[in-house]
C-alpha cells in the first residue's frame, strides 16, 4: 500500500464561502451504462450544483470518464453502449429523443486529458467551431468573440502577437489553455474536463487550477483527476467512484475531511 501525503488544510468550505446555493445544472437518476456485456456504471445518481467545480475521483476504471462522457453524449456513438435511468440538464431529459446530441455539445462543453488543438493557427482554432455553428457571423465579431475567450482563458497576453502563428507551437499547458478558450466559443453552460492536468508541469497545473476557478462564476465545472492534491485545492463538491459505483459524495470538507465510507478513507490515504 503506497501511503500518499495529502495537505488536507487547503479544503475550505467553499460552499459557504460562495456565499449559497446556486442550485442544480445536471442531475443523474439511478444511471447505468453498459459498454456490450460490461457494467462501467451502477445505479449512479448525483446532483451537480452549478457554478461550482466538482471533482471525480476515484481508481482506475471505476467509471469517471464513462460518466463524463453520457454528460454530453460522447458515448452514443461507442457500439454496444447502453444507458439506462435519467439524465436531467436544467431539469431537461438530456436523452429524450427531441435533444439533438448536437446541441447538448454546445451547451457541455469537453476537455481532454492530452491538449489537442487543430493543426492551425491559434486564431483558426477558435474561429473555426464559431463559424461552423453561428452562420453569417461577422468578421468582426468573430474577432471579438476570440480575444474575449482567450482573455477568459487567461491566453491573450501570452498569444496575441502571435494569433496567425500554429497552434502546435505553444507549450503543453498554452495548448490546454486554448482548449479550453475554444470550448468556450460556443457559450456553454458546463465545461467537462477529463484529467486536464496530467500531461502539464506545476506551473501550468497551477495556472489552469486558477482558471477554472475563475470561470466556475460563469460555467458549472466538472473534473476527473487523479490528483488528490489538486481536488483538495479546487474542489467544492467531490464524488468518490469506486467500481462503477458513486461510493461517497458531498462538499469537498465533508468528503475529505469526514469521509462516511472506509472505501473513501482508505482512498485518500492511498490504499489503491
Ligand atoms: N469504449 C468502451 N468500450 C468498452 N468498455 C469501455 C469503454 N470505455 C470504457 N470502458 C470500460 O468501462 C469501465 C469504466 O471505464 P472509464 O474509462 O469510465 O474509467 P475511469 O474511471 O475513467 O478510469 P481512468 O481513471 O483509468 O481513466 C472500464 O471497465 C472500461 O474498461
Ligand atoms: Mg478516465
């Protein structure tokens, strides 16, 4: 059993911090997912407070990124996938046939774990998904739309003299951070983020940590990481998945601080 140190002093009662409850952004009711004969999800039911981060923790294969991913229906596409129970967006069935798979990518925005900008320019990444989806937009909007995005990613000092210069260039964590500004063009209501941080160093760990929680004033947040420190540092609500099973959630004081469940505690203090 490899013991972990984690400084639990940084989990504050963000909740309370915040000042209230905003409310529910997206709710499962007793969800499973079947991928053919494999369960990955079991009678998974959580409610998603909105302009919040929530954070998914849990082993290896237990179902984070399966979760994730029925969010905003990245799954459909996966043969043999299964879903049964409900999935509510602002109290909307997200898997009734009147909702196109579309529109729920709009309004749930996904970043993955390794950066994955176009092979363009900086400035065509972000114009791209915007004149796909937002017909007869004007040039200068566009314009406007990019550097706003980019600002609320924390990027425009860092890229704006190199707009028209690739994408590919830019560091793993500028990458990340553009990612995340494109997955913004569209006005989400909830950024989905799958282990953002792994392939990044502490300092652009640390600048997409402050980010995020700059953007949950706007956009509801949920990440999966493996990083418990990470959790500690920017969670308000956590959910514990152990097994395809939401073994243990709450706000982020109580999960770390008080875990109910020996699964959990045995979790945080390293034991898979
Ligand atoms: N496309 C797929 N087809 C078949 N099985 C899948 C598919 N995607 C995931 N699974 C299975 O579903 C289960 C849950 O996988 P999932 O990717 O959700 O785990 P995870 O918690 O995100 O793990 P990790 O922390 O390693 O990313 C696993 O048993 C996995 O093998
Ligand atoms: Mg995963």
């Amino acid at each position: 059993m490899a013991a972990v140190n984690i400084d639990f002093s940084q989990v504050t009662d963000r909740y309370i911090e915040d000042a209230g409850d905003a409310g529910i952004a997206l709710q499962t009711d007793h969800v499973n997912v079947w991928y053919s004969g494999t369960q990955a999800l079991k009678d998974v039911t959580i409610a998603i407070p909105k302009n919040r981060i929530t954070a998914f923790i849990g082993p290896s294969g237990c179902g984070k990124t399966t979760l994730l991913k029925c969010f905003n229906r990245m799954n459909d596409i996966v043969s043999g996938f299964r879903l049964e129970g409900k999935i509510t967006l602002h109290g909307e069935d997200l898997y009734n046939v009147s909702q196109s798979p579309i529109n729920t990518r709009r309004r749930i925005g996904m970043v993955f774990q390794q950066p994955n900008p176009f092979p363009m320019t900086i400035y065509d990444n972000l114009r791209l998904p915007i004149v796909e989806n937002m017909q007869g937009i004007s040039n200068s909007r566009v314009r406007q739309i990019i550097s706003e995005k980019l600002q609320a990613a924390n990027l425009y000092e860092e890229v704006k003299d190199r707009l028209h210069k690739s994408a590919l260039r830019l560091s793993g964590g500028q990458q990340q951070r553009l990612c995340i500004a494109r997955s913004l063009v569209l006005e989400p209501e909830i950024l989905l983020l799958d282990e953002p941080c792994s392939a990044l160093d502490h300092i652009s760990t640390f600048k997409i940590e402050n980010l995020l929680t700059d953007l949950k004033k706007n956009y509801t947040i949920v990440i999966v990481t493996h990083n418990l420190q990470q959790a500690t540092r920017i969670a308000d609500h956590v959910a514990f998945f152990y097994q395809g099973k939401i073994e243990e959630q709450g706000p982020a004081q109580e999960v770390f601080l008080k875990p109910q469940s020996e699964l959990t505690a045995n979790y945080l203090h390293g034991a898979y």
